[in-house]
C-alpha cells in the first residue's frame, strides 16, 4: 500500500482540525465510538453543527485553549492509499511544528480563510513548504459558505497568492487551487453543488490522483551506514554486512561502490532483506549490504557509486530554520546530526535573515532567535559527504543539537560547500 | 526492492528505528507484553538484525493479571528468540508497599505497572525501552515523537518535545534520562493486522474468536475472573468473543466475534466501526486518562 504523508498549514481558525475532521467524517474512517465523543461534546458546548475539530485537537492544553499547539498525526485510508496527515500549528510562534511537519511530507495543504484571504501568515505557510520542497501544494480556500461559494472572491485569492508564487525558489511545486468549506463538506471528500463554476477535483480525488513516484524527490543513490551487523555464529562467521537504508536512488549487485571518507572502492556482494537475497535495493528500503572486498566501513560511513560522490568537506553554508528560545550567534558550537553521522561545528557566519513577511532580507543581523529563517556558514571538526538540498533531500538536510541541553535546537538545509 | 512483490514502507522505517536504537544507546531493551503489537515489534527486530541476534533484551512488567493463553506464549516465544527475558512484578511493588492496590468495581492494576516499570529502567539502567504504542491509538498518543525523552522520574513534557525531522533521530541525552522508542508509531491497527497476516506470525489464541464466560457492564464485554470485581446482578454468560486488544485482564475488554483465523479478524477490523481503544476500559475513566498517565511515566 502507498503511504502519502500530508502537512497542513493554515492560521488560527482558518479551520484545519475542522477540514481534517471533514475528511475523516466523508471518508468515513471517524469509528462510532470517535464520533460519539464528538457528537457528545458539540452538544454539551451547544454548537448547532458538529464539531470536527475534536476529532484531533489531542492535548488537554488544546482543549482548554481550543488550539492546536504541536505537530499530530492523523491516519486514514481508502482502497488506493494509506494518508497520514501531519496536523501543523499555523500560529506564527510555531513554525518549528511547520517545519518539522514538511520535512517528512510528500504534500501539502495551506488553508485560507475566504472572508480574509491572503494574509501576512499565507506567505510564512507557503514559503516554508517551498523552502522544504514539498512537491505538491494545495490551496484550499476554505469558509467559501460564508462569501456565498463567491467565483468572484476565489479567483481574487487565487491571483494574489499567485504573486507569492513568483517570488518562490522552488519552480517545480505543483500547485492546486480547490474552493471549499470545511464545516459543510464543498469540495472535501465530495462535489458541491454550491460551486458549480469549479470544474477542478475535490481536495481527496487530488489526493487519490496524486502519482508517488512523481511526488517523491529522486536524485543519485546515498547508503549511509548505520549498524554493522557481524553475527559471529557458526553459520555466519565472516558475515559483515552493513544496514541502512538506501535514499536518492537504487543500488544493484555488481554496483562499483566507493566507501567515504576511506574513499576505498569495492563492488556491492549482496543485498539481504531479512533472510533472502536481492538484486536491487529500491529507494527508501532498509536492506543490509555486503562487500566484495574486506574494507572497514563504519557507522557514519556512506557507500556511494563511483563516479558519483557527493561533496566532501570541512565547511558548508545552509538555510537554517532556528527552533530554541537560547539564540544561535557566530562563534556557537553545536552538533551538526547529518543523516546519522554526528560532527562537531562552529557557527562561521550569520549571513542574512529572512524577514518574517518574506519580503525581502536583513543583512543586519547578530543572532538567531526562535522561529527565525536565514543563511549561515558552519566550519565541521572533519568532513561530511553531502548533496545540496535542491540536489537531495535526504542528504543535504541536518539537524543542530545543543550540546548541553540534547535538544534538536535547529533544521537545516545545505546551499553549498 | 526489486523481484519482491510489495515494499512496505511503514516495515522499512520500523527496521531503520531498531537500527538506531541498537547504534544510538548502550542499553536498550524492548518491552513485551505479548500483545499483538509487541509480537508485531519482534518480528521487526528480527528482520533489522538477522543474521545476528536481536541486539537486546525482552522485558515483561506482569501484573499477575494476565490471560494465562499470553504468558505461555511470551515463554514459548523468548526460547524460539533465543534471547534473554526480563520479568518484574507489579505484585512485588504492592508487597513492598511502594503502590497500594485499587478496590471496587473499576479496579485495575494497568496503572500500577509505571513504578514497577520505573524501578526495572533503574535496576538495569536501561537508556532506551522500545514499546509498540502507535500514533492511532489514542489522542496523546498522536504527539508522541518516535524518540521520546523521559526524565529522572519517567515523565513525559508534552510542551517540550524534540521535533523530529526528515529521518533524522536525536538519541542524546544525559545520565539518567532514558528514551521511549516507538518503532511503530505511524502503524494503524489495520496495518498491524495486515502484517501479521502477510508473514503469518503467529499470536495468542485469545485473539481469535473463542468461548468464554463473560459479563455486561457500560455497554463493554468483561471476562468474568477471579482477577476482575463482578458485581452480584451482573449476571455471567458464555458467549463467542475474540480481543482486540490485550493488556492485563482487569482492563480489556472483549468483542463479540466468530472471527476465528487471522484473515476473518482482518475482515473484521476492516468492517469494524468501534476504534480499538473503545475496548480499553482504562481509557474511558475520562477525557484526558491517557495523557495524565503518559505525564506519570506510563508507557
């Protein structure tokens, strides 16, 4: 079964746990228990309608504050896909949860509200999913009951987030204007009859239609290695097979491998998947390697073809999105986490900020503070093999953990060396 | 993977976490309570590992209230495995006095396990339990991160946890804390299901339909044991039920069924519009049970 994972993003009551509640509810994968719960609760609070912003606001927090304050999955499926929506805050304090919630999404949904339309937050939404690359963007312009289903009002919010659209750096996001109201279910799950001048698909037929092959970002084949498994048992005496998982691309038998940073070469033996042997490890599967040649490859290490290394090396300039209330300054050391090799490095330079309505940037800048987007050089105590970000996802993103706290403080995204 | 007919990718993320778990901590230990879902976890840990050994050992917090059907299977289990198995006693908490039994009709030790669990990461000095809760199950549960900090005294900070970024796993922390790894979070109960379908891995016997004398209370099916309060007007009956669910006998509750192979129960759970949790009578005590129990240090 395919699994397409989904952030949202939308501002205070534009009315995301309500869209997401829409879904369940249409698709019907609320159980009757859940909507019970739900039925029970609207009723005590007196709403004339159901409120299917209970189905996901988890925390009692959120109940008492009647927000969404942290990232929630929600999972549903229908005969053609497995979905798990990341459930993201759209509070401007929060665009760490925004982040966080993009990185691991193949698509995303940004929520605006009709009667307002686009707002300062719409550009945040939009640019965070652009920074992150998420192949798929839908705009659900939602609350469209409450302009009367206006062909009118959408098509002016259509053309102003279309401005935003120039200003982006990622050319390739496909994006999806879909008119809907959330509470009454236009255009969620079902067709409306109220928007006749729509003649696109609903936000789930999209979803359905939605190609994984297409939406996933594929680039050249990187094996990092993360356990080396050596049994010492009889059968398995000289087994030394090394796990991860492979991403970017596929890796064969008889591939011409070389091992980094030893830069040694060899030639992939085996590929395992549990007890039996393949020829090719696709994208994304977590296989155990064998080698031709006896070379000592550790975790940390990556097998790469030859011919196609990544960059190597001691210092690299990245987007960082800066998610702790202590401020990243020039001079702080931080561990940088890059897929699962840890390094040590120092904050070179904080070359410019992003400023927080995306118009532009501020050169003028000492220190980094949560919620905050910019570029900054990093110098490394050794070297890492990376891809800029563009060029893959998995390898050219990290994390920058505290080293005294433990925290994952901050996510970045590599430009170049 | 080429020449296999099905890549899961929920089975692929599930073996990288182990594989973290197993390069990120010194003393890892998984927690078993035969359930479908830790048996589920198992057989992940066998494939992130095979050829060798699963890296780790099992560890069983029993309330002396299990269905005897689980207790013989852990054992038959853990000698296939051929690894070690750790049992600690919730009773041996009550005897020390350290947690006082509850009484009356709702009475159940499934809360008592979190200092019995606690005492048991103490004594071992375990620095990562890995447990085979899933984001679908509940409300808090759908917050919880795939590595999830706890402090000296087990507790889980809803406010602040670490966000957790592309596949990126961050296992440091200091002497003291440990981390609750949940390899299966974004599995559903169908998917679980489906697994243990597809590579016929074999489950206790009180998963499939079966006769059993059982009692009506609130609307949910008890099993009528020495273990479980019963009151004298509710009457027992014998009846076809299967569970969905297997925590300690005081606390599940059963659901009428004839499903009495693993793909009628896929069917079943295919079909079935009452969530798996409805049939935990813990969590019915009230709207936030779950989530004052995880701030305790419950699983």
């Amino acid at each position: 079964m395919e699994v397409l994972k989904i952030a949202t993003a939308g501002s205070v009551d534009d009315g995301k746990s309500t869209l997401i509640g829409r879904i369940l509810y249409d698709t019907k994968s609320l159980t009757s228990d859940k909507l019970e719960a739900i039925e029970k609760t609207s009723k005590q609070k007196g709403y004339d309608y159901l409120d299917f912003s209970l189905a996901t606001d988890g925390l009692v927090a959120e109940r008492e504050q009647g927000i969404t304050i942290d990232v929630a999955h929600i999972y549903f499926s229908t005969a053609k896909k497995s979905y798990i929506i990341a459930d993201t805050p759209g509070h401007v304090e929060y665009t760490r949860n925004m982040v966080t919630g993009a990185s691991t999404s193949q698509a995303a949904i940004i929520l605006i509200d009709a009667r307002k339309g686009v707002i300062e937050q719409t550009n945040r939404h939009f640019f965070i999913n652009n920074l992150l690359r998420v192949k798929d963007v839908v705009v659900a312009i939602n609350k469209m009951d409450l302009v009367d289903f206006s062909e009118e009002r959408y098509n002016e919010i259509k053309a102003d987030f279309s401005e935003l659209m120039g200003k982006r750096d990622y050319q390739d996001q496909n994006i999806t204007f879909i008119p809907v109201s959330a509470l009454k279910g236009d255009n969620v799950v079902n067709r409306s009859e109220n928007t006749n001048w729509y003649k696109g698909q609903t936000l789930l037929e999209h979803l359905e239609d939605l190609d994984m092959a297409a939406v996933s970002n594929i680039g050249t084949p990187r094996f990092p290695v993360q356990y080396v498994i050596r049994p010492k048992t009889e059968d398995f005496h000289d087994f030394r097979g090394f796990a991860g998982k492979v991403y970017g691309g596929e890796l064969s038998v008889g591939d011409e491998v070389v091992a980094l940073p030893s830069q040694t070469k060899s030639k992939i033996k085996e590929i395992y998947f549990y007890d039996k042997k393949y020829q090719t490890a696709s994208r994304r599967s977590s296989v155990t390697i064998t080698l031709e040649d006896e070379i000592n490859v550790s975790r940390g290490d990556m097998l790469v073809k030859v011919g196609d290394l990544p960059s190597i090396d001691k210092q690299f300039t990245a987007t960082i999105s800066w998610m702790d209330s202590e401020k990243l300054k020039a001079g702080n050391k931080y561990m940088v986490q890059h897929g699962v090799n840890k390094v040590l490095a120092k904050v070179d330079a904080i070359h410019h900020k992003i400023n927080p309505d995306y118009s532009g940037i501020d050169k003028e800048v000492s220190a980094l503070g949560m919620n905050d987007i910019a570029e900054v050089s990093f110098k490394l105590n050794k070297p890492i093999f990376f891809d800029a970000f563009k060029k893959h996802r998995t390898n050219g993103s990290f994390i920058l953990i505290d080293t005294k706290s433990n925290s994952t403080v901050g996510a970045g995204f590599i430009l170049a060396p | 993977m080429k020449n296999t007919s099905h890549i899961n990718p929920l089975e692929n993320e599930a073996i990288y976490i182990f594989r973290e778990v197993a390069a990120q901590f010194e003393k890892p230990v998984l927690l078993f309570s035969g359930g479908k879902d830790s048996i589920t976890l198992v057989r992940l840990a066998q494939k992130a590992f095979w050829p060798a050994k699963i890296p780790f050992p099992l560890m069983h917090i029993d309330t002396g209230h299990n269905f005897p059907e689980t207790i013989a299977f852990r054992d038959k289990l853990v000698k296939e495995l051929g690894v070690e198995l750790i049992v600690r006693n919730v009773q041996d908490a009550i005897d020390q006095g350290k947690v006082k039994e509850e009484s009356g009709k709702y009475s159940s030790r499934n809360s008592l396990q979190t200092t019995t669990l606690l005492d048991a990461i103490e004594e071992f000095k375990f620095d990562a339990c890995i447990g085979g809760a899933r984001r679908d199950e509940e409300k808090a549960r759908a917050k919880e991160r795939i590595f999830s900090v706890r402090d000296d005294f087990g507790q889980w900070d809803e406010k602040n946890q670490r966000p957790e970024l592309f596949d990126m796993l961050n296992g440091q922390i200091e002497l003291g804390q440990n981390v609750r790894v949940f390899p299966i979070s974004n599995w559903t109960e169908l998917d679980v299901w489906s697994y243990i379908e597809k590579e016929e891995i074999e489950i206790p016997s009180i998963y499939f339909a079966h006769k059993r004398k059982i009692f009506l209370r609130d609307g949910l099916i008890w099993s009528h044991s020495d273990y479980v309060y019963q009151e004298d007007n509710e009457e027992v009956l014998e009846r076809m039920v299967r569970f969905r669910t297997v925590g300690d006998m005081s606390c599940t509750a059963a659901v009428f069924s004839d499903a009495a192979d693993i793909a009628s129960v896929v069917q079943e759970i295919r079909d079935s519009s009452i969530s798996e949790r409805g049939a935990r009578i813990d969590d019915k005590r009230s709207e936030a049970a779950m989530e004052k129990r995880k701030q305790q240090g419950y699983f």
